[in-house]
C-alpha cells in the first residue's frame, strides 16, 4: 500500500490545445504555480477482482473509474505486471469546484502508482506519465513554478532560482451551469475557432517573456502577460462554434477588482481556467487584502488563498 500527496498547479500561461488527444501532448508549452492549500492525497493498494475507485469517501465507478483503470494500465503495462488496484483518493478542496483538481489527482496517482507496482521513475518520466492522465498533471510533479515543454515528450520541469514568492486567493464562484470539460473544450476550440492559431502563437511568444518577468521580480509586468495570456485563451474558446463561455457575472465584478486593487498599488493579477473562478496572484503578504475584496460579492461563495506547494511525493509505503 502507497501512499502520495500532490498539490494542483494554476498556469500563468496557460494549456488550451492538443496536438495528439491520444497520447495527451499539448500543442504549446505552459508556465504555472503549484499550490499548497490544493492538495489531494491518494493510496493505491495492489488488490484481487476489478480496479476499485473511492473518491472522498464514495465509491465511484462508470467514466472516473475507466479513466483511472486506462491511466494504470500504462504503468501494468510498463512493468509486465496484471494486479488491479484500490485507489482512494481525498482532495483537501471542494472537488466540485472544479479547482485543477486533474491535475493535483494524477500527479499522486502517477507517484503513488509507479511506487506500488515497482516502477523506477525519474520526476522527468514521471510528469510524463502524469501528462497521460491530465495535460496539467505533468506540472504538479514539481513545486513551486513549472515549466512544460511541447515535444514528443512533452513533461514540466522545475524552474529553479525565482526569488519571487507568489500565492494566490481564489474567489470560488457559486456553481452555475456545469462547466465544458477541458479536453472537449480544447477540442472544439482547436477545430471550429478561427483564432486558434493566433493563439497558440500567443502563448509560444509570452512563455519567454513571462519566464524573465518572474526572474526579474517585475510583477507589472507579469500582470500584463499572464492576464493578456488568460483573456487571450478565454477568447479563443469563447470564438469556437458553439461558443464556449466560463465567465459569469461574479468572474467579470472579480477581474474589475483586481484591476482595482492594482491601480491602487497592489501587486495583483488574475487568471482564470476552464470554470468561472478567478485565481489572484499576488506576493504572500497581499494575500489578504485580496481576499477580503475578492469575498465581497454574493456569488462568491468563498476565497481559497494558498502559498505556493511543494512537488508530488510519496508520503507512505
Ligand atoms: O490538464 P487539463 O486537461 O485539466 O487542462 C488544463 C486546462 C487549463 O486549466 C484551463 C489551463 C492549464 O494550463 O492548466
């Protein structure tokens, strides 16, 4: 029995677009920031009969549990080995939510699995085999700030030497229509939106930039690029037919306060993923003074705010 803890990661520049859906590579590279408070921890057991699956408590079985079985495979099958397995996972954040909670689950999974079937993985391999089960999962393999290529192989890898301490508030929004999931909203933008493209030239231009801002320390400038990236990504999917729309009302009131904020001196910037929470960076000692104002709308149900996490490990077995 194997025992892991992963934290999700939020991107700054952001993954929108597959080239391969089969083997899960992304058409551009990505850029986040891991984080504590969103922490899942996942046990797999080497058992007898049919791979099992409780998530939070519940026993879960139908799509989650095929896409679990499909994900071990790969390591059965790199290994010569057949056992199924028990995995239990538990999130320490609202599953429901819809907070990256992919890529925190198969960044343990992929940790606590290659352990109890025996599997000698570097981190390299293993943020592979987590991209396999979630694009953004390869991230969570590292703390702190990621980077992740787009080759053949596509994987993160740590980016070392940042001296700037960013944590984030996320202003959880009260759950509206459920949300387009990402591999079928990243399909339907890269084959019906005309700004697609231009898109993925996007990120490949602000990845460099965005990189040298955080080195600098240049939270303005940061600001500029990382929400550029978000808007930019938002408005490809938003130009896919039919349109896919992640904002509601308390996503846009979110963004005009931390642009507020910002032009009342606050180091902040916002992005938002594949939902209509707004995720605001800002140094550790802004974080809350953010969240207050980010609390202040009645469809924000409540605010998450997290340091920065650690990379995905091994915690037992
Ligand atoms: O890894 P996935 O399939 O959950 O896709 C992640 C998509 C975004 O969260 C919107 C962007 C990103 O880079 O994390």
């Amino acid at each position: 029995m194997v025992t892991a803890t992963a934290c999700a990661n939020i991107a700054l520049i952001k993954y929108w677009g597959k080239r391969s859906v089969a083997e899960n590579l992304p058409a551009a590279g990505s850029l986040s920031l891991t984080l504590d408070a969103l922490r899942t921890t996942t046990t797999v057991e080497l058992v007898e009969g049919a791979d099992r699956l409780t998530l939070d408590g519940d026993p879960v079985e139908g799509k989650p549990l095929a896409r679990i079985t499909r994900f071990v495979d790969l390591v059965r099958a790199a290994t010569g080995r057949s056992e199924s397995v028990q995995v239990t996972s538990k999130n320490a954040f609202p599953t429901a939510a819809g907070l990256a909670s992919s890529a925190s689950a198969f960044a343990a999974l992929a940790v606590a699995a290659a352990r109890a079937f025996g599997l000698e993985a570097s981190s390299k391999e293993l943020s592979i085999l987590a991209r396999k089960g979630s694009g953004s999962a390869a991230r969570s393999i590292f703390g702190r700030f990621a980077r992740m290529t787009d080759g053949d192989d596509a994987h993160a890898f740590p980016l070392e030497g940042i001296d700037l301490t960013l944590g984030a508030a996320i202003a959880v929004a009260k759950a509206g229509p459920k949300a387009i999931g990402s591999t079928e909203g990243m399909e339907r933008t890269r084959e019906t939106s005309p700004y697609h493209a231009a898109w993925i030239d996007t990120v490949n231009r602000d990845l460099g930039p965005a990189e040298q801002a955080l080195r600098a320390g240049d939270v303005d400038r940061l600001a500029q690029i990382v929400e550029g990236n978000c808007l930019a990504m938002h408005a490809n999917a938003m130009a896919a037919r039919p349109g896919i729309l992640y904002f509601r009302p308390a996503t846009l009131w979110a963004i005009e306060e931390v642009r507020q904020l910002r032009a009342g001196g606050t180091p902040v910037f916002f992005t938002i993923d594949a939902g209509p929470h707004v995720v605001a960076f800002a140094p550790l000692e802004h974080l809350e003074a953010v969240a207050t104002r980010l609390a202040g709308h009645p469809d924000v149900a409540e605010v998450i705010t997290s340091g920065p996490g650690e990379g995905a490990r091994v915690v037992e077995g």
